[in-house]
C-alpha cells in the first residue's frame, strides 16, 4: 500500500504539473517502501539525492510556466520552493550525519509539505492558468 495516493482533489489541472506532482509523490512512496523494509536509512540518501534533483527540474519548469504566464503570485511560489530546497538540503546534511531517526522525519516532512503545498499554492494557479487556456 502506497504512503501517499494520488488522487484528482491534488490535480492542479495542468497536466504537466500533476504528472511532475505524482512523480514526486512516487518518490517518497519509494522511500517509504524502503522504510517498511527496514532499508530506510540505507537508501535515504540516495532517495533524498533523486528528490532533490527532481524537485528542482520541477520547480524550474513550473517558476518558468508561471512566469511565462504573468502569473500575480510567481514571487510567493519562489519563495516556497526556495525553503523547501533549503529543507531538503538540511535533511541531505543530517544523513551525512548517519542521524538514524532522519528516515521518519524526512517522509512525514515530504509528505506534508508537499500535499500542503500542491493543495494550497499551487492550487492558486490552477484557474489563473486554466482561464488562459493552459491545461
């Protein structure tokens, strides 16, 4: 059974979005499957790695999409990507560190920011963007 599922009340109605958004949402099921068999500290890093890279592809696609749409709010969507880039860095430290506690901490984090983030600013540009025909 998947930690997080993705369901249509997370779409963002862009399409290339959702489908950057479920493949983050792969991601930490990932490490959430390593969790279950207890090889959550073994693959953190490497999982953290991989989601690191991939958050910042899609950040950039999705700052370059707003932008290219004028989008009012574009500032508040860098800012929030910038602190989680920060957070996600601070995790990639403390498992440097060998923090074993990290795995847990990382995935309740992960899971919350990102459904958080999905179902609240990005959210705001859904209409913004569906209204200029962008979906």
């Amino acid at each position: 059974m998947a930690y997080i599922d993705w369901n249509e009340s997370y779409s963002v109605g862009v399409k290339t979005m959702d489908d950057q958004h479920k493949k983050l949402i792969g991601m930490i099921n990932q490490l959430h499957d390593a969790m279950k068999e207890g090889k959550g500290s073994s693959e953190i890093g490497s999982v953290l790695s991989g989601l690191s890279d991939y958050t910042k592809y899609h950040f950039t696609a999705e700052e370059k999409l707003l932008k290219e749409n004028n989008y009012p709010m574009l500032l508040i969507q860098e800012n929030r990507h910038k602190e989680f880039i920060t957070k996600l860095d601070e995790f990639q430290k403390d498992v440097s560190s060998k923090n074993l506690a990290i795995s847990l901490k990382v995935r309740d984090f992960l899971r919350d920011w990102l459904i958080n983030h999905i179902s609240g600013e990005d959210k705001k540009y859904m209409k913004y963007l569906n209204d200029k025909g962008i979906n």
